[in-house]
C-alpha cells in the first residue's frame, strides 16, 4: 500500500499532481531545476522578510512566498513534485559572508545527496582561496548575484575566480540582469567584460537576463558554454513588468540545447507548475520543453539515467 505523504506534500498535493503530469506526458524520468533556493534558515527568513517588505530590489511588487515552510517540508515538496536534482542557490550580501554560507552548504549536500552542492563568493581577497576548497570540496554549481552584492563582476578581486571556474568547468548561475529592479551593475555589458577575458566560463544567465533578454540571448550565442536558466521568464507574473519578445522566439528556439529549467522555489509567488506551462505555451514543441526541462541540466552535470518510475516517488 502507498505510504501517507508528508504534511508539506498533502498540502501542495495538487500542485504535484500538476507538476508530475506535466513531465510524465514528455515521456520525461523528471525535471532538473538549477534555481531553487536552500541557504541557513535564519538568512532565508530574512529574504523572505525583504519580499514582504517589497524591499528596492522587489521592484515594488507585490510578492506572496507561495512555498512558505520548514525546510524539511520544502524538501518533501520538491521531491513530490519529481525534480530529481536541484541546488542550493545562496548569495552574500556583503563582505566576510561567502565563507560561511559555504560552510553550511558543505553539510546541506552532504545531507541532501539529490541538491547539486551549491557555493558562492563575493568581491574579497580571499574569494580564489575559499572558491578553490569549495571546488575541492565538491561544489557543483556556484551562485553570484550581482543585483543584491551591488558589486562588479569585472571587479579584479574576482578575475581569479571567474578563471578558476573557467578552468574547472563549474558552472556559475549569475543574476546579473537589471529585474525586477536595476542595480549599480547590472546588465549585460559588465558580464560581457568577464566573458571577454574568461570565454570558457560554464556561465549561466538567470532569469533569461530579464528584462535585457536580447542582449543576453546574444551572448549564449556568441559564447558556446554560455547558458541561460528560465526562472520567472514567461511566467503571468514576469511577463506584467518584463514581458519577453515574441520576435526573438526563433532565436530562444535555437538555443534550445542551453537553455535550463529554472524556477526560483521556493520564492515564487505562484505555484510551481505554472513555470512549467508558461514554457509550454511558447508553443518550441516537445523536444525543446524536454530538453530544457531536464536533459540540458542533466548533460551539464553529469546526472545518472533514471527511470520515470523511480523519480519523485511519494515520501512517507
């Protein structure tokens, strides 16, 4: 007999029933999400605290936290949903801060196997020392996100970073496009400074790089491993103050093989699925959804085969 889900699965029930039909009708093992965010509890609450307080950076918009609970709860969730691999995005704020986000996120993994170990870093002197034990430590994905650290990614304090990562081949989720608000450097053009001096960066552009998508979208096509996740993108709500252009769906098509499925869970003001339909309803057909939903993710971290069966079974 079935085991009783958890709590926090029963809750959301009809959320993963809609999200688990939506990967089974592509003949899909589940989904690969490179954007989902687990960090110390007490910081999480503190961003959550932010978007209730429609801090600057929310851009002044209204930003229920759909997936408001404990960790554990968000764990059974996510796992009910099928997503067979997520990671840990986690970020300073200011200096003297990465180290120790790292230290946790060391544990999280180790305690988490289906979470890519996640890591970060912030414009210091000694961010190539603790990027470098973090890669050694087994780091998978590192995040940086400009818009909330305020800092350059051209900042030479960082050039030894982006090299190393650049030589290891660990990708990098970089929020570095100007939603919901703009920040001192965001954009397109501090990135395509590092690019230039770093072309071999796994670098992965979240949000699309909204609302500057073209300009983004041109560097995924000028550098082979930049890849772009679609957190937000598409979605009823990121399309009310940063609507995609449908002229450029061919290019978006043609990319189809870097693009990755991002969904900002659990800080997302919408349910889960809805992430899911908005990329259905670009109308890039099967193969494009299948890719993006898991096989691109899948490819670019080495995930093992899995069975539909075997993915997203219910949690006791």
């Amino acid at each position: 007999m079935e085991a009783e889900p958890a709590a926090g699965v029963r809750r959301f029930r009809r959320d993963a029933e809609e999200v688990r039909s939506f990967w089974r009708r592509l003949g899909l093992p589940g989904l690969v999400d490179v954007h989902t965010h687990f960090m110390p509890e007490r910081v999480l609450r503190k961003v959550w605290d932010y978007f209730d307080r429609l801090g600057p950076l929310t851009g002044g918009v209204e930003w229920p936290i759909t997936y408001r609970a404990e960790e554990e709860e968000r764990l059974a969730v996510v796992r009910e949903f099928g997503v067979r691999s997520f990671t840990a995005m986690l970020y300073p704020h200011k200096a003297g801060m990465a180290r120790w986000l790292n230290s946790w996120a060391v544990e999280f993994a180790r305690r988490t196997p289906d979470c890519l170990h996640t890591a970060t870093f912030f414009p210091e002197p000694e961010a190539v020392e603790y990027v470098r034990e973090a890669v050694e430590q087994g780091a998978r994905v590192f995040k940086a996100h400009v818009q909330v650290g305020a800092y350059d990614p051209g900042d030479e304090l960082l050039d030894p970073v982006w090299g190393l990562l650049a030589e290891v081949g660990v990708p990098v989720v970089v929020h570095c496009g100007s939603g919901p608000a703009p920040g001192k450097h965001t954009g397109p053009e501090p990135i395509r400074r590092v690019l230039g001096r770093h072309p071999r960066l796994r670098l992965v552009v979240a949000h699309m790089g909204m609302p500057e998508y073209e300009d983004f979208l041109e560097l995924a096509e000028r550098y082979a491993e930049v890849r772009l996740d679609t957190t937000m993108a598409f979605t009823d709500f990121g399309e009310r103050f940063a609507p995609f252009p449908r002229r450029v769906l061919p290019r978006l098509a043609g990319l189809g093989d870097r693009v990755l499925l991002g969904s900002d869970f659990p800080n997302i003001p919408y349910p889960y699925g809805h992430q899911l339909y908005a990329l259905e309803r670009l109308g890039l057909g099967e193969g494009w959804l299948r890719a993006v939903c898991h096989d691109n993710g899948a490819r670019l971290f080495g995930l093992p085969e899995a069975s539909a069966e075997a993915v997203g079974a219910p949690v006791p």
